[in-house]
C-alpha cells in the first residue's frame, strides 16, 4: 500500500520544526546543578521538563512519516546515498569537532593504539558507536540503523500497517526507553516509533477522522498519559513504575497535533507564524548537530560572569525563566553558526552540518 500522491504535508513541515525547538528547550532545562531540586520544588520547572522531554519522539514519527509519503520515487542506492551525504557525513564533521574541543585533554593522555587497554582508537570507536561525544549525538547511531533496514521498511509499506501500528504503541509502552548511549536498545524502542509514524501517513485521513469523531476522548487520554507520569515524580508506589507513558504521549500529542494543524495543508500559508517554523524545520537538521556546542558555549560564558550562581538555582520559575532565555539565545546562535557555514561553504555545507532546505 504505497502513497499515491506526494504532496507536501505543511503540517509535518511545522511539526518538524516544533519538535527541533522543543529537543533544545529540553537541554537548555537541563544545564541546572540542582535539577532534581528544581523538580520536586517546582510544579512548573517540572511540569515544563515533563512535557519537553522526548520530543525525539516526534523527530522519529515525522521521519517514519515521510518515509511513507516517498515511497512511489524510493531507490535503496539513491536512498543511501541521501542519508550518508545528509546524516553520516555531518555526523563524522561534528565528532571531530567534538573530539578536538571537548575530549582532546582525555584522549591525549591514552596511548594511540592498544589491544590490551583502552586507547584512543578504542575511546573515540566506542564514542562514535554510541553518540556520546556529545550529549544529542545518541540519536545518530540508532537512526542510522534505522535508515540501514529501509529495505525492509519500504516492503512493510507495501502492506496494510495498521494493527502493526496499534501494537507498536503497546509495546513502547512496555518496554521502557533504555540508556542514551545503547543505540540498539534505543532501536528496540523507537523503531517501533518510526513504523508509528509510517501507519500515520498511511492512514492518515482514516486516524484525522477518528481523532475528530473522538477529539475530547483522545485529549483526555493524552491528560492522563502526562498526569499519571507527572503524578509518578511525587507519589511513590503508584503502580505505574514499570510502564513508559512518555513516548505514547507524544505519539498521541504528535496525532493530535496532525488534526490541528491539517487546515494548512489545505490552504496557501504566508503568515508569519508559518513562515517561523517552516524556517525552523528547514534549518532543523543543523541545529540539531549545533545546538548543544552553542550552549556548552554559553555556559561558559555564564559561569565566569556574575550570573554564575544562577545554574545552581533552586528556585523553579527563575530557572523556567532562564531557560527561555537560554533556549532564545542557543537558536539564535545556532542560526548564525548555520548560514555562516553554508555562506562559506555553499552545497558543502550538508557535510558538515547537514542540509539546510
């Protein structure tokens, strides 16, 4: 069952662009000495951290997504290829950046090479395997796999995906979203995600109906998903420990959020809002490869400034507030560090950070 017509789905465009500056909000909560402090003492601080937290979620539906949509023109050679120049490429460029700037003190103390201790050549083997040279780099290797089994993806499109789809959301429920440096327990996780966001675009009218004949029953559940798991941070033994309500949250949030903005697929979009997150989602890919550079950056800045003792902060709504404040500008930033890149280097730029569209 492939896509008929390939249109462009000005939804998921936005949606994309949503979840890129979610994933930085999320990190930029993050920098906080006393981030458990601020969770208990803070509804708000914890409310926000909740509810930004795993928007790799929908990274990975929107990709799933849009790999459906483009099954009509998909060649496993041009397919590679694509993701390779777009994805392993920059993800090689950032590594080196990384292990150049932030781990060069530890790896200059190892020996070069070595079967019986750990040595250079094991420490960055093991860092790029895993993506934890740089705290959103977990992500590539888990992907990466993902794009490696398209073949086998693109023939479970050719089929009718839908009760595939509803066990799926079962089972990231049960099994629980693993270490961030465990890129095939992470594929357990959400490459069921991605075969979630394959069935969406594939029934897609089929689920924006059903989301409209059932929209405050939905919203409702989507209202317990994030209440039970907001509730868990306070209450012990409540009897949900071992269940994963966050990642079926944001499949319901990112399903809901397909009904909402379906309109614009449907209409000529020129307004400011839409022309915000379209530039966002267009320039997604290197923000994401950026961003955490940019805030380490900033932390630095902040650190030997008298606004130091900020980060060690208890207070929730201070820490709310700088968070916005850091997440304004670590975007910005990560924009400027994009367009000077792609001036400097023009179409050699997707190697480096990935493509700007």
């Amino acid at each position: 069952m492939t896509t008929v017509k390939a249109q462009k789905i000005h939804s998921i465009h936005v949606l994309r662009g949503v979840a890129i500056m979610m994933i930085v909000f999320s990190h930029c909560l993050g920098v906080f000495i006393n981030n458990k402090t601020l969770i208990e003492n803070s509804y708000l601080y914890s409310f926000l951290n909740l509810f930004a937290f795993n928007f790799t979620t929908f990274f990975v539906l929107i990709a799933g997504f849009l790999f459906q949509h483009l099954t009509y023109k998909y060649n496993t050679k041009t397919y590679y290829l694509s993701k390779f120049k777009t994805v392993v490429c920059p993800y090689i460029s950032v590594s080196i950046f990384c292990f150049l700037f932030f781990h060069y003190q530890q790896l200059s103390q190892l020996p070069f090479f070595s079967v019986t201790q750990t040595s250079v050549m094991s420490q960055i083997s093991i860092m790029m395997l895993t993506g934890s040279q740089l705290l959103p780099l977990w992500f590539i290797p888990m992907i990466i796999i993902i794009y490696i089994m398209a073949p086998l993806f693109y023939k479970l499109s050719q089929k009718n995906l839908i009760v595939a789809g509803l066990i799926c959301m079962f089972w990231v429920v049960m099994f629980t979203k693993p270490d961030f440096t465990k890129p095939l327990l992470n594929l357990l996780h959400y490459g069921p995600v991605y075969l979630i966001g394959m069935m969406t675009r594939q029934h897609y009218e089929i689920i924006i109906k059903a989301i409209k004949n059932n929209l405050y029953l939905i919203m409702a559940f989507l209202g317990l998903c994030f209440f039970v798991t907001f509730v868990g941070r306070y209450v012990d033994n409540l009897g949900v420990e071992k269940l994963w309500l966050d990642t079926l949250q944001k499949i319901i949030l990112f399903m809901l959020a397909l009904y909402f903005l379906d309109r614009l697929n449907h209409k000529t979009n020129d307004g400011m809002v839409y022309k915000f997150f379209s530039f966002m989602a267009n320039i997604s890919f290197p923000i994401y490869f950026i961003h955490q550079i940019i805030i380490i950056e900033l932390l630095k800045l902040i650190q030997v400034s008298q606004l130091g003792s900020i980060l060690k902060t208890e207070n929730g709504e201070l820490a709310a507030i700088v968070a916005v404040c850091l997440l304004i500008f670590t975007l910005a930033f990560s924009v400027l560090v994009a367009c000077i890149i792609k001036f400097i280097l023009k179409d050699k730029s997707v190697y480096v950070i990935g493509s700007i569209r």
